[in-house]
C-alpha cells in the first residue's frame, strides 16, 4: 500500500515535469531589430597578401551574411547560431541544434584562424588545408555552401534558390552595391563574401604570442617573462616530455596542421571520420587534428564532444586510450605497440592545463568587427 | 524527460520484485511453466549518469527502443519479441533578435520472432528478424523581425515561419542479442541488428499563414546498423 502510494506520488510529479517542460517560451520579439554596421567599413585585411578588391565591403557583407538566420530554410539559425564569438567560434554543446531541432552529427569546430595563422585570402577558392572534422572540403568557398544545404544544419537543400530569398529583403541591395557595384545576388557572391569574413577571423593576441615572440629556436627557450613557473611548466611538458607538439604544431607551424589523427577514443569506432570521405580502411577513426587557438573557449571536446573540460581531454590521454584499429603510432608503446597510458600526475596536468589557457584571445571574443551586427534595441 | 521516465519505469519494476517476494503462490499455479517471459528496459542513460569513467556526453547510442517485451518457449526457445520508444522534445530560445520554438516527436516500434539458445548456466543468446516502423514529427516556428534596415528604424513586424516535417518509414532485419542473468529474475543484456527501411518524408513551410513551398514527398532509404552499445536490464517472470 505505502509502495503504491509512493508510486502515485512519483507519477504526479513526472507529470508535473513533463507539464511545467512542455510550457510555451514568449515567442515574440517586442524590441526594435536593426542593423549596426559603421559607416566606414571595419579593416578585415591587415596586410594581408593578395587582397581581393573591396574585401572590406565583401567582408562587411559576410560578417550580415554569417550572422543572418534568413540563410537557414526556416529563419531559425545562422552559421554564427553555432559558430559564436564568445566561444572562440565554436560551440558550447557537443552537438549543435540544426534548423528544426534536431542534432548535428559532429561537434561544431572552432574556425578562427580557419585557413592557418597568417591572413591569407588565397584561400578562399584554392585549396589549402582540409576543412571539417574530415577534411571534405579544401576551399573556403566550398565550405560556405556546406553547412547552408545539410538537411540537419541549416536545411536549404538547394543552394541556388537563396539569391532569390535574399533579395527580398531590404538590407542586402546597399551592401552588395558596395561590395560589387551592383545589387545583384548570385551564390557566387553569397560564397565569396563569407569565406572572405570567415578568412578575416584571426586570433593572435594571446600570451602564448607574447611568449612566442622572445622564442629562440636554438634554445628552444623563450626570453620571454610573461609565463608563471607552472605554465613555463606546462609548456615543456607539452612540447618535450608528452610531445604534444608533435601533431599540435603551436611552436613549429603556429598552431597549423593538415594531419588525421586516430586517438584512440573508441575501440570500435562509431564514426569512420575520414574514412568515410577517402573510403580507405586505413582512414577509419581519424579524425583532422584541431586548432588548439582559444582552446579554453571551446569546450566540449573532440569531434562528438565528448569531453566537457580539458581535464577529461587529459585524462584520456593519460589513461583512457583505447586499442582501435588505426592508432595513431605516437598513441602506441614503442616496445609493444599497445596502446600508451602517458600517466600524467596531476600537478603535471594543472600545468598543462594553465600553458592551454594561455591561448586565449579576449580580443578576438570581443572583437565587435567580427560580432553579430544584428541588434535589438528594446 | 527520458531519464524520468527510465527512473519511474525503474521503480515500478524493483517494487513489483519486492511484492513478489511476499506472495504466495496458490496450489493450483504450481504447474510448470511453459513460457519465460522478458520486459526490458534500456538502461544507458541511467548508466552513464552512475559509471561515466571517461567524462563522455555524446549520445553515441543510437537505439530507440525504451522498452522491450519478449516471450519464449521454455523448450524450443522460439518466441515472439516487441519493442518501442517514443521521445518527445520541446525547446525554445529568443534573443530579441530571432525567437524558435522547436517540437519533435519521435516513435519507434518493432515486433519480430526470436529463437532463445542457453550458452551456459548464466549466459543465453539469441537471433531473429524484425519488422520496424519509425515516425518522426518535426514542428519548428521561428519569428524574425520583417524590417531590419542599417540604423535604427521603427519596428513593423515580425516574419513568423512555421515548418512542419513528418517522415515514415517501414522495413525490417535480422537482429541478435546476448543476455546474462544477474539473478533468477534479473538480466543484463545488449543487441545489435541490422534494419533496412524504406519510407517518406513530407514538409511544409507556412510563412505568415502563405504556404511557400507545397508538401514534397521523397522515397528515402536506410540502412542502420545498431551496434550493440545499448544495455537493457531484462526482468524475467
């Protein structure tokens, strides 16, 4: 009797629950929804080598265009609804939500500093590095369309039908004036312009820059004072005794990498990554090894997100690698050919951990050329 | 909202056990069996909220069915099995600039013959073929403001879109599974199939009451390989 009654109480209360989740949100917008661009376009080109001509303007019209969730089928998300400047340009959950709610198949990547660590808008149709967890794409302007037609992300299953859309609304017609002389919206265009302001999102004023800068690749030492005992600490650690470095090129090639990588997070994989592009057994499980710029940004980690916080990332290194197929060889005990345990002691690991934080770039986070320029004013 | 119902559906099942217990079974029922039967429940989630030795949250699971119910014969081992989830969501964000309202529903069912073989005292294992049929119920409305021009202008009005996408989909496949028993009437077990569906897929997309786009129909095809990462703790009775 008592458990019955027990029973009934639970139920009522997972009625509640259920009741209280199932609430309406306020749908309506009761503010005013305005534009903020300056008057003067913000300088997305640095000195960089070979700038096309208008790249302000082009990059003005892409930052509208990445940050406009008329790109999606439904208005619902734009490319920065899981791309988001405060994350360091990726996403806070492990999957993002796509155009109706439903989940993304991988973790959105960060993507500053998308094409390497020198502003380059060769880039933009030629390709240079692999793009995407499994490097499916090599130019930025094959990238843009990517996510716009994927029937989970942004679901327009045909690309060329959004010029059409786009110019109905009102806004577009000055900015693609001044990007290309004339209001006509062409896919072309859409794709130019956001991997032009997907090129621009460069992050470089990090203490680790600083620290780089007074670096001597003779010493292999930094002159520089900017870094406590214990991320001085980290810092050799991951660069000699873990050698991190060895695929997180941060010293050698500033950050940059091309390499797919097997970490052994699953015995069995449930993701081919790469191997689903090039269909080569040999490619199963890797994945393309990822920026670590504002690593301390964007969490979870790994391609499913599976880890919440750079502890846990560590900690697989440290203990948890699993025995798959295509192990990376540096994962792999060099006398046996197992799976390594690294071993890392904790004081180790909090030094690690503070040599990543030192990777962080508050100015690019809060860099209001690269925000959302859509604003609302109540 | 799943891990609720698992806890319930978990509870029930455990308090049902400890009534068992005290009941007396009358003469008349003291014949022997012919059938075992099974109800199980997946249990990942659960799992993963007590074991998480890894930190993992991804949702690498991918098998739908929240409970199951099988009936054997005690000699031949063949028998018939049933299984069904159901996962409802509800989400909304606004941020003044953009306002989204998302509802899913998804349903998965499925019923099959099995045939049951004892690999050892506490082992037993089994193969058979499913029928399948999944729906998913996809309503999403989103509200942007119609009249975003450079600078501050009056606020007019919002466009608000509503999209609407229901799939169905039949088919079927070979599944096995492998159980072992914890006690006389508890199991732990996990399974993996193969099912191949075919089906359709219907959206509409209404903005401001206009239907844009008329409801287009795709024959749509897959293969799902589940592999067998699913737990289920099986009561026997």
């Amino acid at each position: 009797m008592h458990v019955k009654k027990s029973i009934a109480i639970l139920m009522i209360l997972s009625l509640v629950l259920v009741v209280y989740s199932c609430k309406k949100n306020n749908d309506k917008l009761n503010g005013t929804v305005y534009l903020d661009l300056p008057a003067t376009p913000y300088n997305y080109a640095g000195t960089a080598f070979m700038a096309p001509p208008q790249v302000n303007q082009k990059a003005t019209l892409g930052r509208v265009l990445f940050y406009d969730t008329h790109l999606s089928l439904n208005n619902a998300i734009s490319c920065g609804s899981c791309h988001k400047q405060a994350e360091g340009f990726a996403d806070n959950v492990a999957l993002s939500v796509g155009y109706e709610g439903r989940l993304t198949k991988r973790n959105s990547k960060s993507i500053s500093n998308i094409t390497g660590d020198e502003l380059d808008f060769r880039s933009i149709d030629t390709g240079f590095l692999p793009l995407f967890w499994d490097g499916r794409e090599d130019a930025l302007m094959g990238l843009v369309s990517r996510p716009i037609t994927n029937h989970v992300e942004m679901g327009v299953s045909d690309f060329s039908v959004l010029p059409a859309k786009l110019s109905g609304l009102s806004y577009y017609s000055s900015l693609f004036s001044s990007a290309y002389g004339d209001p006509s919206i062409t896919t072309d265009r859409i794709s130019e312009c956001v991997a032009i302001f997907l090129a621009s999102i460069q992050s470089h004023s990090t203490r680790f820059d600083a620290f780089l800068q007074g670096f001597n690749p003779g010493t292999g030492q930094s002159s520089s004072t900017v870094y406590s005992p214990q991320e001085l600490q980290g810092y050799n650690l991951f660069t000699t005794k873990y050698h991190c470095e060895n695929c997180h090129h941060i010293v050698s090639n500033s950050y940059t990498t091309i390499d797919f990588k097997d970490i052994g997070l699953d015995k069995n994989y449930t993701d081919m990554g790469r191997g689903t592009i090039t269909g080569n057994p040999a490619d199963n499980g890797k994945f393309k090894v990822p920026s670590l710029r504002n690593v301390a940004l964007t969490a979870p980690y790994m391609h499913d997100g599976r880890y919440k916080t750079l502890g846990e990332v560590i900690d697989h290194y440290s203990k948890n690698i699993q025995p798959s197929t295509n192990l990376d060889i540096q994962l792999r005990d060099s006398t046996t050919g197992h799976a390594m345990s690294m071993n890392i002691a904790d004081n180790e690991k909090d030094a690690i951990i503070a040599f990543l934080n030192t990777f962080t770039d508050y100015q690019l986070v809060t860099d209001p050329k690269f925000s959302n320029p859509f604003k609302v004013k109540n | 909202m799943k891990k609720i119902t698992l806890g319930t559906l978990l509870l029930i099942g455990c308090s049902h056990f400890s009534m068992a217990q005290t009941e007396t079974m009358p003469p008349s029922e003291k014949k022997e069996k012919m059938v075992d039967q099974f109800i199980g429940v997946q249990v990942n989630d659960l799992l993963r909220q007590v074991f998480n030795f890894n930190g993992s949250t991804s949702p690498l699971n991918t098998n739908p069915y929240l409970l199951t119910y099988s009936i054997n014969s005690r000699t031949k081992g063949w028998g018939l099995r049933a299984g069904i989830g159901y996962n409802y969501s509800s989400t909304s964000s606004n941020d003044g600039i953009t306002s989204v309202t998302n509802n899913l529903n998804d349903l998965s069912a499925r019923v099959g013959i099995e045939k049951a073989c004892e690999l050892s005292g506490k082992w037993t294992a089994g193969f058979g073929l499913d029928l399948v049929y999944t729906s998913n119920d996809d309503h999403t409305v989103s509200t942007v403001s119609s009249n975003i021009t450079p600078g501050i202008t009056p606020f007019t009005g919002n466009d608000v879109t509503d999209t609407k996408t229901t799939s169905h989909s039949m088919g079927g496949g070979p599944q096995g599974w492998v159980r072992y028993s914890i006690s006389k009437r508890i199991l732990i077990g996990t399974e993996s199939s193969f099912y191949y569906t075919t089906g359709d897929q219907q959206q509409t997309i209404t903005i401001d009451g206009f239907t844009t786009s008329s409801p287009s129909s795709n024959g749509t095809k897959h293969g799902t390989f589940n592999t067998p990462i699913a737990v289920f703790l099986h009561v026997k009775f």
